[in-house]
C-alpha cells in the first residue's frame, strides 16, 4: 500500500508522525523515526525499516487492513 501522509515534520527531529489511511479511508497516526521512513522509502522492509512498531501497525501500513478488519474476514477462532 504504502501510502501514508506525513504530519508534524520539523526540520532536524527524528520523529514524525505519519497518517496511514486504512481501506475504508479511515485515518490511523503512528510516530517513525525520519531516518527508518527514508529507508523504508527507499526499499528496506518494513520490519527492518520499523522494528519499533507492532505486527498489526506494520500490516496497516503494508495492506491497509486493521487487526480487526482481518479478525472480521477470517472469523472467530473460538469455538461456540
């Protein structure tokens, strides 16, 4: 997917913070270091580029799909 708009950039801090908007256009806010988003931009992969950040925010970023909109398409695990 990678598409994500970046917000609150200042000129030599590390951080930003980035909006990643997921398939139903909903907006979802993530601090990164500058210096990962460079790399990732430029080709690492997202689990080198943001160890810091969660399974569930790096496969937001990838698919646009939340933890629960996955949970939602494969069902329930649990037994009734």
């Amino acid at each position: 997917m990678n598409n994500f708009i970046i917000h609150n950039f200042i000129p030599g801090s590390e951080w930003v913070t980035i909006q990643v908007n997921d398939i139903l256009n909903d907006p979802h806010y993530m601090d990164v270091k500058s210096i990962d988003l460079s790399a990732y931009e430029d080709g690492a992969l997202i689990q080198d580029a943001f160890p810091y950040l969660n399974n569930e925010q790096r496969e937001l970023m990838l698919t646009g799909l939340t933890d629960e909109m996955w949970g939602d398409m494969l069902g329930s695990d649990e037994e009734e």
